[in-house]
C-alpha cells in the first residue's frame, strides 16, 4: 500500500539573465621627460630603465567596453572604423589578459575615439590603453585601484602605466626575477613644488605613422646600439636629479635634464645598426629655434619621443611666446600648448 512521502521540487536550471556591462574612460597621452627606451622582457613589457612623464591635459581617448554574451569574438571600433590587422590584435589580446584576471569569458564591443595622430611619436598608445584598461576593468568588475591598473595597462603599452596618472608620474622598471619584476612595474605620482607651473609646447612637423615602429627601433637600439647601455646608465642619475629639480621648482633643470635624455635616446638610436633615424630636417629647425629662444632668455628645453616631433617644455607663462616662435618653423605642421593633464578615469553612465 502506498504511502504519501513528502515530495522535494527540484528547480530547473535557469539560464542567467542577459546583462549588459558598459563602462567608459578617458585618459590622456603623457610625454617621458626621463624617457622609456629599451624592454627587458617583451612579453611581459618590463622596461629596462625607469622613467619619468608629464601627463597633458589634451589629446584625450575616450573608450567603451560593452560586453556582449554569446558574442564569438571581440569587435573593435577606432574612430569610427573597424579595427582590423595588428590594432584588432593587441586590443583583443589586452581583453584576453582582462579576462582571465576577472574570471569572466564575455567578448566585448570596444569604441575608442582617440584624439592623439596615432603612430607619430605623440603617445597615442599610452592614452589608448590607459582608457581600454579603465574601462575594461570596470566593465569586466576587476576591482583594481591604482597601482593595479597601471600595472594592468602596461601590458597593453609600457607607457600607458603612467597615463594612469595625472601629473608627473614615476613608471618602476621592477627588479629580481620576471614574476616579482611584472608586480614591482608600475607608475606612481611624482611629487613637484606647488609654484611648479609648466607647459609643452608641442611641434607637429610631420603627423603621419612612423616608417619604423617604436617595438622595432626600441628592439634594434637595444640589440645593436653600442651607446645603449651608456645611455641607460646615465639615465638613472638623470632619474634622481630630475625628481630634486621637480621638488625644487626649478624647471629650467628640468628641462635641461630632459633634453640631454631625449638627445642621447637619440644617439642610441642613430648608433644602432642599422641607424634609425627618427628626426628630420624640420625637427633640428625646431630644436635650432629652441636654442635660440634661450639665448634670447626663454627657459625652453626640447624632448622627442619615437618619432620627428618636438616637444618643448616651458614656464607656463612663456608657453604663447614659444608657440609663436615655433609657428614659423613648422611649416604646414601644428603647434599645441599643453599643461599638466589629469589621470585616467571612469565617466558616469549615461542614462
């Protein structure tokens, strides 16, 4: 004879519901005054040296992250055109990287409009990274704070670690071995006097892409360039002096420090073999019309990047004075005057 038994519901699994993740970011591009130059493990984008930059308060990149359940791949979106190629790659490998540190496996759709003339030695990686870090950890929910996200971004690009921050900012090379060397390199602010009032005067002489990549004239210079290794020696004492002229205000040794690091980047460069040779005939106009608005009594100093742009770091209050001497010296190219920017960070959700 049956009995009644108490009878236990067992729920059918339901499927999650479908949520959509949306963060955007905005960072800017800043320029190494102590310059990165030179990968001790590529993989991992340990730098060899330290370094030291100004973030600018122009040329912002605006991205988004949505992630997109159920998508197959990661689609990518720069200015308004599919990315494909090498940009699709690294931006899909990053995403990669995010993934597995948040434990989630949604691909994404990236926006980025990035104000920065990509490939021509003005930083726009840094700037780009920086925001798809931001953004990508927040839509992702890695809970990072700062020192983790610039850890995180200078996977993407060594030098977006530092536009994480607003300023000057310090990117740690790291030290020992590969795995505590990938946790010590990051960036972090850069105290400076507060009567410190700089700009850069930035001369467009040429906004095209680099005939050269940074990655393969850094890998050259690196391998081949008998100056290297005395350049990166030098660095490091350029390191310490310039952080004592930033706590100082004196930024006339500022800028004398980062001109003698920014020209003998350049020497290695010029040394490897074969020679890469970033500058061009209207860079040394630029730099002669540098020196000569300090023999006129302007403190204006000149650095450059992986490329023929000039970059001339001034008081403030001269940085209308420079532009205009410059002008004349950049033919067809842009002058644009930059102060001290803010670092990356999360935009409110639209509603």
């Amino acid at each position: 004879m049956a009995t009644d038994q108490p009878t236990t519901t067992v729920p059918r699994p339901q499927a999650a519901p479908a949520t959509t993740t949306t963060a955007t970011a905005v960072a800017h591009p800043n320029i190494a005054l102590i310059k990165y130059w030179g990968k001790r493990d590529e993989e991992l984008v340990l730098p060899r040296t330290d370094s030291l930059s100004m973030t600018l308060g122009i040329f912002p990149t605006t991205t988004t992250v949505t992630l997109a359940p159920g998508a197959g791949h990661d689609t990518v979106t720069l200015n308004g055109q599919a990315a494909q190629g090498e940009a699709l790659r690294r931006v899909a490998t990053f995403l990669d990287l995010i993934r597995r540190q948040a434990g989630r496996g949604e691909h994404a759709v990236v926006d980025t409009v990035n104000t920065v003339p990509t490939g021509a030695g003005l930083a726009s990686s840094a700037s780009g990274f920086a925001a798809l870090a931001t953004a990508g950890a927040a839509a992702y929910q890695l809970d990072l704070d700062e020192t983790g996200l610039s850890r995180l971004a200078r996977r993407g690009s060594g030098s977006a670690s530092r536009s994480i921050f607003g300023g000057f900012a310090l990117w740690h090379a790291g030290t020992g071995t590969l795995t505590t060397a990938d946790l010590g390199s990051y960036a972090e602010p850069v105290p400076a006097a507060a009567g410190l009032d700089p700009a850069l005067v930035i001369a467009v002489v040429n906004a095209g892409a680099k005939a050269v990549s940074s990655r393969t004239a850094m890998r050259s210079t690196v391998q081949t360039s008998p100056l290297y290794q005395a350049w990166a020696a030098s660095s490091a004492g350029d390191l310490t002096q310039i952080r004592a002229a930033l706590l100082a205000g004196d930024l006339h040794t500022v800028g004398e420090i980062a001109e003698r690091n920014a020209l003998g980047m350049h020497a290695t460069m010029l040394a490897a073999r074969p020679a890469v040779r970033y500058l061009s005939p209207a860079t040394v106009t630029v730099l002669d019309r540098v020196l000569q608005l300090r023999q006129d009594g302007i403190s204006a100093h000149a650095t450059m990047d992986a490329g023929p742009n000039v970059k001339v770091l001034c008081h403030a209050a001269d940085a209308e004075h420079v532009a205009d001497a410059l002008r004349g010296a950049v033919g067809s190219g842009a002058v644009h005057i930059a102060r001290p920017g803010p670092g990356a960070h999360l935009l409110p959700p639209t509603t």
